[in-house]
C-alpha cells in the first residue's frame, strides 16, 4: 500500500494547528503498524505550498506553557513520522519553512519544486530552536549550513536545497506529482522486507544524535515577550 498524507487546507500556505500536528502525530502511528504499508507520500493541499508551518494566531495572548506544548505536539508528529517503518517522501511545492520545513527533513526523501522554498525563518518571533529541529537539519545538510539558515533565516529554493543535502531531488513544478509517484512505485516495486531493513540500518545509525537530541532537558519554545510582539506586528492589518 502506497499511503497519502495531505497537510493543511489548501489556504493560508498550509500552517497547521496544534490539532492538525496532533492529527499528524496519530495518522503516522496508525500508519506506522500497517503491516501492508510500503510508501507514504506527505504534500500540502493545493498546489500554493507544502507547509509554512504551524499556525501563529493561535499563540496571541497565551500562556507560556500553552506555546510551549504546541511546540511540543509539533515535536511529537515529527518524531511520529521519523519512526514510519516504510520510506516516507516530502512533496515540497512552494514554502516549507519553519515547522513545514523540520517536518520535510523528518521524511526520508524530499523532492521539491524549482521554485520552491525551505528554510527555518524562526529567529525573527524570537523561537529558540530546539536539539532536536537544529539535529535534523545537521543530520542532512551538516553544523554549518544548519547555522547559516537557523542564523540568518533565509530560505532556499529548490536547485539550492539539493545542492545543500537539504532535498533529495529538484524537478519542475508541473513535474513534482508524477515524480513523487515515480519513486514510490520504484520503491514498492522492491521487496519489503529489505526496504524496511534498509531504513532500519539508517536510523540505526542516525539513533546516537537522535537519541542524544531527545535526551536534552526541554526548555522554552520561545521568548515569550519577542514571540508576541512578533505575531502582533506581522498579523496587523497593513495601513
């Protein structure tokens, strides 16, 4: 069974709720234990983006400690799709940023579009970004390009992306369907008992910095002052 996971509405660049994230978190477990299940395919609804990420409006004015467990539910569907014992590929079409993006590199393949956009665009709501987000971007691109977008913020389009570690594959926009398809019939096409063992053997050797990653004492998602003078400033109608 080749499985599709669609994010979002189709509106609004694809950001995802707390609910969405919790959806995504029990979609990839139940997926996890099909024993059919040999691909799973994730891309945004529309054709506008992957994901921007999570949704910001729903952290006006709220506690700390609800920010912090949003982002905690983002972490926990990241790690639910990471522990998908099949190949999972990311159809990254427009914007994959911030969350979308560290829910793109938690897949294991990533095709994206010319003219699409990954990056981690956090810094400027005063996000402080966890182990396990800057792991993952070090896990494929190493420390260096992970520090050079987690500092600077600037996304990268999709020819940059793959010459970076971050995308497996650049193809063009109308391309991107049939592409993912492609691979995914590719990969079904191989015994499953191997593409398993093979993903095995990858995570196996990824588990150190994924487990030492885990192991940090979680501390807060945001400065809290920064992250709603932020969201106050970029939700603000213009005029």
């Amino acid at each position: 069974m080749i499985a599709r996971i669609t994010l979002g509405t189709g509106t609004r660049a694809n950001v995802l709720t707390t609910e969405d994230w919790k959806h995504l978190e029990q979609t990839a477990t139940e997926l996890a234990a099909d024993e059919t299940l040999r691909v799973v395919i994730i891309s945004g609804t529309g054709r506008s983006a992957f994901s921007a990420g999570s949704d910001m409006r729903e952290w006006v004015s709220v506690s700390p400690d609800e920010v912090d467990a949003s982002f905690a539910q983002m972490e926990a569907a990241c790690a639910a799709v990471e522990r998908i014992p099949v190949p999972v590929i990311a159809v990254i079409r427009g914007v994959a940023a911030g969350a979308g993006c560290q829910l793109a590199c938690a897949c294991d393949l990533r095709i994206i579009g010319e003219r699409a956009q990954m990056g981690m665009p956090i810094a400027r709501w005063g996000i402080l970004v966890s182990t396990q987000f800057a792991t993952r971007l070090s896990l494929l691109a190493g420390p260096s390009v992970a520090r050079d977008l987690l500092y600077t913020g600037r996304l990268v389009t999709g020819p940059e992306a793959v010459s970076l570690g971050l995308a497996t594959r650049c193809v063009r926009e109308g391309e991107l369907s049939r592409s993912a398809e492609d691979a995914a019939s590719l990969i079904a096409a191989q015994p499953a008992s191997a593409v398993r063992a093979a993903k095995r053997a990858v995570d196996a050797a990824l588990a150190p910095l994924r487990s030492a990653a885990a192991a940090q004492p979680p501390g807060p998602a945001a400065d809290y002052r920064d992250l709603q003078h932020g969201i106050r400033n970029f939700l603000r109608p213009a005029g």
